[in-house]
C-alpha cells in the first residue's frame, strides 16, 4: 500500500546469530539449487549441536515440506498435479488453526507430517495481529485493536512452544512474521489517500510493532527458526516516500518488545501479492522521447517496477538502517507469473510513454495497488534456492488456489469481512488509483480454495508448466 496504491529473522541469542556472509558469493555457489536436493541432517537433537548448524541461508541444500491439505486440492483440480507437489507455507491464520480446524490439520500435525516426509524446511505464516490488516477488510483477523495480551499468550505462546519441541530440532523452520501490518503503519495510517480510520488506531496503539517484536523476540530464542519479516511489494512501498521510512519502521519493530535486529535472517516481498519477478522489457531507466518512464500512468513516479529489483534495493537500505550485511530475502512467485497470449514479446510502442509501458509491461493488473483473486495471473517462478544476489529463495508463501478475499459479503467465523476490493463491480479508491480492481467474480472467503483461479492460474504460468518445472 503506497500513497498511491495498496497492494496486496537470526535469533536473538549471542550464540546462534547469523555470520554474515557475501551474498553474491553465495549464490555463485548455489545459483539455481533445486529446493528438493536433501542432504543429511543431524542425529542429535540436543539444542548445543543444533546451534552450531546454523545456517546462513536455510533453503540452501534443504528438502523443504509439501503441505498435504493444499497438495490435495490442487492435484484433484485438472492439471494440478503438475505444481501439486511444490512446497508452500503453512498459514497459522487464527488460533484455532494451531491445532487444527475442518479445514486442516494443526500445527503439531503439520510438523510430525513433515517429518514423516523427511523433510528438513518447514515453512509457516504468522498472521494473526490485533486488528490485524486494518486496511483490507478480506483479511481482518479475529483480535480486536488492543488485544496484544491474547496475541501473545494465546497464539504466539503456543506456537513457539511447539516449535522449539526438541522432536523438531533437525527441522530448519521458516517463520514469515505478519503480513501487511508495519507497511500499512508507513502508508496508511493517516494523511494519505489510503488511509483508514482503523490504521490510524494501530500505529497509535503501538500494538503491531509490539506484535511484531514480540514474534521475533519469542520464536528467535529457538535455534532452529529463521525469521523473514513481510515487506510489502514495489507497488506499495518503491516511492521515495515510503521506501526509507518503511525501513525505519521496520528497525523500530525489530527492536521492541525485547527483539534485536538480530532476531530477523531476513525479509519476503510479494506475499500473497502479484507483482510480477521481472520486467523483461521495462526498465526504470527507460525514456521516450525524452520522457522518463517513471511519468507514465502505470509507473507513477515509483522507483522500482518489479519485485527483483526492489527486494535487492530494500535489501541495501535495511542493512545500512543497522540490519544484518549478511541479510536473506525471499520473493513469493507462486501468483506472478503472467504468463498466457497477453504476455508482451517485445518492447511497447514508442508512440508515447504511456504506450510504451502499458505495451512492455508483464504484468497485466489494471493498477499496480490491486490485489484480490487478479484476473490473468498466473503461476510464476518455482520455488528455487538462491537464484540471484542477495536472494534465498523465491518461494510460494501463498498456496495457489487460495482465495484473497469474497467477491461479496459471505458470512463465516473467521473473523474475515468483505472488500470492496475484491468485487469485480468496484471501481476503486485512492489506493488503486479510482480503478476497477481487476478481481475475478465469484470468489470465496480468504483462504478457501477458487477453483476458478486456480484452473486461471495454471494456464497463464510462466515459466509454462508444459514439460514441467
């Protein structure tokens, strides 16, 4: 969520923080790594031996869990088997879904299934905030404002506790801290065109940031967690406004509650998003007739137009905020692919700047702020290990197939409300630009399964799923 637009870590301990270590050496290294190459992990689950295989990027040689629930649905869709064994993140969405739902298996399950499967990297969400995502109603969550007390000891609390069970020492476990919360704190919490009355409560509130620091204190002390806070995307945070003050924000929250900058290994943009990996024939430097790209309508004055370079540059910017020299990003892919007929072969006319970018550019959303069930999205890159400098991993954080949000108002206990957003009918507000939002019709609560998508997605990946990944 910019001014313009909303889109949709090492432990604390001495003892087992990150070396830091030269990315791009890193990836020289490892360029391309399959996450399903397995190596052996430790015999011994006593917390001393695990300290000392810490990690500097954990997706390098790790055979990362495939989630069955997920796996399940998406192999009983046509197609589906071709993406249905690819490893995506468990999302711990309320407190009811650590240990288990209808729905799900819990948390507990999840991680013995894991092992079952000999997994050695586990990935899992954290999402639950007291008013959490105040400026998206789809994705309200079921604490109020000022509920930090439960937050702590009713979710965060037991989560942790399962975690550091010893039965999962030899589990490499990836923690993605609470999407879409300190970014809103940066755009949306007053004085801009996307702000919203509810923002404006917690960045007074304090209570994401003592949420946040709270997580990363609290899972950090595990020596087996690697903590990835969300950054939002370039189409929300790549204007000079928001950018530095985003980093700063996040430095804040990672030294609250007890937390150090030393309890994140790193952050993930594009979760749940859709903005694309990169821009083949678009860059920030391009002009037309001697006028910037960065004048057109689609790019808006942004610094960045896609996620490769913007998680490289935020990537610079945190670590001169006082972060880790040796800081890991990931890049959710599983939703950017925008791939299928419309994708551009070539550049765009040079008719105009407008012309030019709207005829170049990849992704295909009507405005870079959308971001429920998109139309024409597609499946990006698979998940892969250190695929270019400074960068762990591209991963799918969200699973395909899982709904953003309801098309219109759908009654359900999981404390989720309609977005306006998400109505194909709406056409906007200050965070999209007063543009249609792009949404397919008939789409269910956040989280459940959307066939329709799904089927969407499959085919309009790129890279195509044809002769597999």
């Amino acid at each position: 969520m910019s001014t313009r637009s909303r889109g949709k870590g090492p432990s604390g301990g001495a003892g087992h923080r990150r070396r830091a270590r030269s990315a791009a050496a890193l990836t020289a290294l490892f360029l391309g790594a399959s996450l399903a190459v397995a190596v052996p992990g430790s015999a011994s689950a006593d917390a001393e031996d695990v300290t000392a295989a810490r990690v500097d990027n954990p997706y390098v040689g790790a055979t990362p869990y495939v989630n069955p629930d997920w796996s399940a649905r998406a192999a009983a869709e046509p197609g589906g088997s071709a993406i249905a064994d690819e490893p995506s993140f468990v999302w711990m969405d309320r407190i009811a879904a650590i240990e288990g739902t209808t729905a799900g298996r819990g948390l507990k399950e999840h991680l013995d299934t894991a092992l079952d499967q000999g997994a050695d990297l586990f990935q899992v969400v954290i999402y639950d905030l007291p008013g959490r995502d105040c400026s998206a109603l789809a994705s309200n969550g079921e604490l109020g404002p000022t509920e930090i007390g439960r937050y702590k000891s009713e979710y965060i609390d037991p989560i942790a506790e399962l975690l550091a069970d010893p039965a999962y020492a030899d589990l490499r476990i990836v923690a993605l801290i609470e999407p879409d919360s300190l970014p809103n704190l940066v755009t949306n919490a007053g004085g801009t065109a996307g702000s919203t009355p509810e923002c404006a409560v917690m960045k007074e509130n304090g209570n994401y940031e003592k949420g946040v620091g709270y997580a990363l204190s609290t899972l950090g002390d595990i020596p087996n967690v690697y903590n990835y806070v969300d950054a939002a995307h370039h189409g929300w945070l790549g204007w000079d406004t928001n950018f530095v003050p985003a980093a700063e924000q996040f430095k804040k929250a990672a030294t609250t509650e007890g937390a150090t900058v030393d309890d994140v290994h790193g952050f993930i943009v594009n979760t749940a998003n859709y903005s694309v990996l990169k821009e083949p024939y678009l860059k920030i430097t391009d002009s037309v007739n001697g006028t910037t790209v960065r004048q057109s309508k689609w790019v808006d004055w942004n610094y960045y137009v896609d996620e490769l370079t913007f998680a490289q540059g935020l990537r610079e910017e945190l670590v001169r905020q006082g972060f880790d020299s040796g800081l890991g990003m990931l890049i959710d892919t599983a939703r950017n692919g925008w791939g299928g007929d419309d994708r551009p072969t070539g550049p765009g006319p040079t008719t105009s700047v407008d012309a030019y970018v709207d005829g170049s550019r990849a992704d295909r959303r009507i405005h870079a702020g959308n971001w429920c069930n998109q139309s024409g999205a597609g499946v990006g890159e698979r998940p892969v290990t250190a695929p270019e400098p400074g960068i762990d991993a591209y991963v799918w954080a969200k699973p395909p197939g899982e709904s953003d949000g309801s098309s219109e108002p759908i009654d359900n206990d999981e404390g989720k409300g309609f977005d306006r957003m998400c109505d194909p009918t709406y056409e906007g507000n200050g965070r999209n630009g007063f543009s249609l939002t792009g949404a397919l019709p008939d789409s269910p609560v956040a989280g459940h399964w959307f066939s329709a998508q799904f089927q969407e997605l499959l085919a309009n990946a790129h890279p195509p799923l044809d002769g597999g990944g």
